[in-house]
C-alpha cells in the first residue's frame, strides 16, 4: 500500500478559544505535509470575514497551501467575485466553490442578482481569474439530485464549467466511492476526484450530520458505536473504522485523502500515522 497524499478542513474560529484550537489543531496536522489545507465558509455566508482571515493568516504564517471555501449564499454575483477577488490579491488562488444551502440548512434560496447555483459561481470564477477550482461531489447522490445518474451529470457539468478537482462528501464505506468513482468514468470525467474522510468524534453528532446530507448509514454502525461507548472505546472504534476504509482506498487506486478535521486533530493524526504517514518536525519546535 503506498503512502498517500493529504489535506485537511478547518472551520474558522469564532472566538479566542477557537483561535487557539485551530492553531493547536495546525500544529499537530501540519507536520504531515498536507498537500493543501482549506478552510470552510460558514452556513448561509455566516462567516465570510472570518473565513477570509483564518485563510489569509494561515497563507501568511505557515508555509501551507490553502483553498478558501466560498458559496454563493446571501451575495450578489459582484460580492462573491469581491470576495474572490480579495483571495487572488493575498496570493491564495484555490477556491472550493460551491452552492451553500440556505441558513439553517433550508433549502437555496438564489438571490435574484446573485449566482443562481455552484455552475454560474464556477463559471464566474474561471473568467474572472487564475483560480484552482476545487468542487463538491457526492458519492451518496445529494439529496436534491433528481437520480444518481443527474448526480453525476451535475458533477460532469461542474467539470465542464471549469472545476479542476472535487472533494467528497464524506460516506462511511469504501464501496460507495468506488461505485461513484467508477460512474464518474463511465461518464467521461478525468479530472481528480478526492474521497473526504470524516474520523468520527462522536456518533450522535455524524450521524445527524449523515442523515441531513443524505450519506447513506450502515445498519452495523449503530450496533458498534453503541457497544464502543458502553466501554468508553469509541475513538479506538472511529480510528480502527476509518484507518481500514482509507487502507481499502489507497489499496484501489486512491492517492490522496481529504480529512474533515472538525479542528479536532487526535483522530486525524492517529489515522494518518496507523496509514504509515509520519510527522516532520511540529510547528511549535520551528517558532
Ligand atoms: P451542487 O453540486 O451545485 O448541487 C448539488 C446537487 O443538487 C447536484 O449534484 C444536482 O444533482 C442538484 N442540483 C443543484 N442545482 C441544480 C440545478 N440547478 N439543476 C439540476 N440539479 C441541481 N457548505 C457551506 O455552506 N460551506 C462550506 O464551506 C461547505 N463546504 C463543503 C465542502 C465539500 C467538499 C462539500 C462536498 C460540501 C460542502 N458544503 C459547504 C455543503 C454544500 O454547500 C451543500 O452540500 C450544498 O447543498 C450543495 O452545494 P454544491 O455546490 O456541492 O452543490
């Protein structure tokens, strides 16, 4: 099994506290040199300003790639370009551009001057300038998808638009990327195709998480997290589960895994070590 490849999501900080999680959770996840970093916009355009500074702090003050998440939520077409704009101009030019879903998680509610879904944003973003267009996908159909087939037609036509790579929703077995990996063959896409792992922190919370954005959950996985917790072994369980699925995974061709820290780095890092990555030396011993 050869090594893989990495990069990790954070959420940016809403207050001190969380300032000083991301930078521990930068800290412990860094020195397994990521590929890139991205950090997250938040629902219905919530965090537009502290997105744009964790992004822009991090691009200062580490030596990390980083993609900038950005929706086309609650903005006219001129201020997500503004947006993007501010992004080129500090030198970071990756943009994971997506639709959003509307605040609370309703439905997408485009405004009437604003990109009317994530194929104007990435369009938009094209001509607007050099970006590196990183897109979601959804091995487990999205659930406003007509049918899995319009899934993976929306995804082509992403691509067309000029999306360079697509990061996953996450999904709880290999075989489920596998099916989406080889459906998107089928339909002539070529471009990278990056599976997200979700290390689960705690059951209750990715569960719900799941059944809102329609990853399909296994039966057996209530039986285990509910035997773990009973021994107080759930993040042994969560490791063990996401170490073999991301074993199966590389195993088959995949060289590169994106991991949905939650800025919580434990299981991240004891995933990446049990899959044979090792750590360069940690940012605070350079500083
Ligand atoms: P799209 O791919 O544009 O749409 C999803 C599906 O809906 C399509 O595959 C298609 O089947 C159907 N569909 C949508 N529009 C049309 C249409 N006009 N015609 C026909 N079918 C249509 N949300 C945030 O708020 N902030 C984030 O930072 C964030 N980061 C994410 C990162 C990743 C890697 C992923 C996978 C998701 C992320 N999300 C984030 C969630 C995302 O905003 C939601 O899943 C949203 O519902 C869809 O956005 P999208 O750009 O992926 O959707």
């Amino acid at each position: 099994m050869s090594k893989p490849s990495v990069s990790f999501e954070f959420f940016p900080p809403k207050d001190l506290a969380g300032s000083f999680r991301l930078w521990d959770t930068l800290n412990v996840l860094a020195p397994y040199a990521p590929d890139f970093v991205s950090v997250t916009y938040g629902a219905g355009g919530t965090t537009r300003a502290l997105t744009h500074e964790a992004v822009t702090t991090i691009h200062k003050s580490l030596d990390l790639k980083v993609a900038a998440h950005l929706t086309c939520v609650d903005a006219t077409r001129e201020e997500t370009l503004a947006i993007a704009q501010t992004y080129a101009d500090a030198g970071v030019k990756n943009i994971v551009a997506l639709r959003g879903d509307a605040p609370g998680g309703g439905a997408f509610q485009p405004q009437e001057d604003g990109f009317q879904n994530s194929i104007e944003l990435i369009s938009a973003l094209k001509f607007a300038g050099d970006f590196n267009i990183f897109v979601g996908a959804y091995p487990d159909p999205h659930p406003e998808a007509a049918s899995a087939q319009q899934n993976i037609d929306y995804l082509k036509a992403k691509f067309d638009a000029g999306a360079d790579a697509a990061i996953t929703q996450f999904f709880f077995e290999a075989d489920t990327f596998f099916r989406f990996r080889d459906a998107c063959a089928k339909a002539g896409i070529t471009q990278p195709i990056l599976p997200g792992i979700l290390p689960i922190e705690n059951w209750t919370g990715a569960r719900k998480f799941a059944t809102r954005c329609g990853a399909h959950i296994p039966a057996w996985m209530d039986d285990a997290f509910e035997k773990a917790a009973r021994d107080g072994r759930e993040d042994l369980l969560a490791t063990a589960l996401a170490t073999e699925m991301c074993s199966d995974l590389l195993e088959s061709g995949v060289d590169h895994l994106h991991f949905y820290t939650l800025n919580r780095p434990e299981l991240t890092r004891d995933i990446c070590v049990a899959l044979g990555l090792t750590p360069a030396v940690e940012l605070a011993e350079v500083a």
